[in-house]
C-alpha cells in the first residue's frame, strides 16, 4: 500500500547553505531506491527556518529499507548533527 512520509526539520538561516546538498544527496539517493515513487521539499513561508519534505513509497517496507540503510544513516547524522536536533519522521496512508 502506498504511503507518504512527511519529514520536518528546522535550520538556522546561517546553517542553510550546509544543509540544501545534503537534501539533494539524500533525494538522488532516495530515487535509486526500491520503492520509491517521488518526493518533493517545502519550505514554510510563515517560518523560513522550517522545512517539509514529502516522500511517497510504494509500501511501509521499502521505506523501512531505505530509512535503516547505512548509506542514509551516514548522511542522516551530518543532516541531524548540523541541525543540532533529531529530524521527526511521520507515516500516512493513502485516504
């Protein structure tokens, strides 16, 4: 069953510039995965510190795959690391 992850991270205006290639590592390395069907990073206008990026898989499983692999954990804790705070993962269903 098809799912979307929503992924919110918070960075300083002065951390930005580190963390935007990291983002794209992440997403060119997200697409070669099993599973994965697209994604697409937002950033808050009301809060420009606050980013939403919104990952669509096609099952839980491919995203417990992905999400778990060491390859993603290394960029994961530079991501976390550089925000000072753990990123927060949600998972949704389809209606």
């Amino acid at each position: 069953m098809t799912i979307k992850i929503i992924i919110t991270r918070k960075v300083s205006k002065d951390k930005e510039a580190n963390l935007l290639p990291l983002l794209i590592q992440l997403r060119a390395l997200a697409t070669a995965q099993p599973g994965y069907i697209s994604g697409e990073t937002l950033r808050n206008i009301q809060d420009p510190e606050e980013y939403l990026v919104i990952s669509t898989w096609q099952s839980k499983e491919n995203w417990d795959k992905w999400v778990s692999s060491p390859q993603r954990a290394e960029i994961q804790d530079k991501i976390d690391s550089l925000l000072g705070q753990k990123t927060t993962y949600d998972t949704y269903l389809y209606g």
